[in-house]
C-alpha cells in the first residue's frame, strides 16, 4: 500500500493560516487609522503585502475579515473560561487572571480596534449581528463560570441574577476600552487592582 507523505499539504495549511494572520493583522491596522469605511482592501492589501484578489481569496468583504477578528477575540476568551473552570480554586483564578484581561483592554491599539467594530455594528445590521452573537456566546460560559463560583460559595442564584452578574462584569471590562482612550494617562496597574476588588466584591453579593 502506497503511503502518502501528508508534509505537503501540512505545509499548504499552514501557509494558508499564515496569510490569513497577515491578512487579520492589516486589516486590524488599518480598521484602526482609518476606521471600517476608510479602510479600503487596497489599503488592506498594502499594508499586507499582497494583491487585492489574494485577500478575496481568503475573506468575501471586510464583514468576513470583522467577523474572523471577532472569532479570534472569542476563541481566546472560551479558552480563558475553560482554564479557568480546570482550576483548582475558580474564584482566585478568575480575579487574578482579571489583571490581565484589565491590561489587554487598556492596550490602546486593542482599544481602537475594538470600539471601531462596535461602531460600525452600531451602523451595520450584519456586523451588529456578529457582534452579538459572540456576545452571547460569551455570556452563556460566563454565566457557567460565575455560577460554579457561586454554588461552591453557597449561593443559590436564579438564572436572572448570575446574567445581571455577567452583565455588570461585561460591563466593568468593555468600559476600559473607552477610558483608555479618553484618559490615556491612567494608571494601569491600580485600575487592575481596583478592578480585582470589583469583582470580589460583586461575587460576594446577595443573589
């Protein structure tokens, strides 16, 4: 039997992930000095070295490179929530990694790239559309982590009340994105640390 080396097509997969990072990475830049509408795919295709019809090979219209941008911001917080339900102690393990998920929304390039998807949901049914379905699936693991937070602290909580949770904790982490950008002079560290104690707190409350 004829045994077929699959390196080849490894190395065309990885290639293609390659370009599409090159692509995500141009396109984030430009979302981000000239907003979703300025942002045209020449400029796109300038800043990631490549023709206009090699990033149409990859992504339909800017909306599926939004939306691929969106995926990638998801996947990372759905591995965050599984790490943190792997831990021994959830509750400490959701306040200390807190501090970094704080810095990650102060980073002003995060920032601009973020409130820009936003603001173009805010306009685009389809993007809005993105946006909030990975808002809720977002929520939806949340909701799971600060419930077993909760339980192991005695607490019994109504669906209703572990989503208001949820929705004030959104709240705390998405409001830095516009704090970073109207004061960026603030004081990173002991935002995060107030923050961690925020959290606390909320975790404390009555249900």
């Amino acid at each position: 039997m004829q045994i077929t080396d699959p390196t080849p097509h490894t190395t065309e997969a990885s290639r293609a992930t390659a370009r599409r990072q090159q692509i995500l990475a141009a396109a984030a830049q430009c979302f981000r000095e000239h907003g979703f509408h300025g942002a045209s795919i020449a400029r796109i295709s300038k800043i990631a070295g490549m023709s206009a019809g090699h990033i149409y090979h990859y992504f339909e219209n800017k909306e599926a490179i939004i939306a691929a941008i969106v995926a990638q911001d998801l996947e990372t917080l759905l591995t965050l929530t599984a790490e943190l339900r792997a831990a021994c102690n959830v509750r400490h393990a959701l306040i200390e990694r807190a501090a970094e998920g704080v810095l990650d929304q102060l980073d002003p390039d995060s920032a601009a790239l973020k409130v820009e998807i936003v603001a173009e949901a805010a306009r685009n049914s389809h993007v809005a559309q993105i946006v909030r379905e990975a808002d809720a699936t977002c929520r939806r693991e949340l909701m799971v982590t600060i419930r077993a937070i909760r339980s192991a602290a005695g607490h019994d909580d109504t669906p209703e009340a572990t989503a208001d949770m949820v929705e004030v904790l959104a709240a705390l982490f998405e409001g830095l994105l516009l704090r970073t950008i109207r004061n960026p002079e603030l004081d990173r560290k002991h935002v995060a640390q107030r923050i961690q104690l925020a959290i606390n707190d909320l975790l404390d409350q009555p249900g």
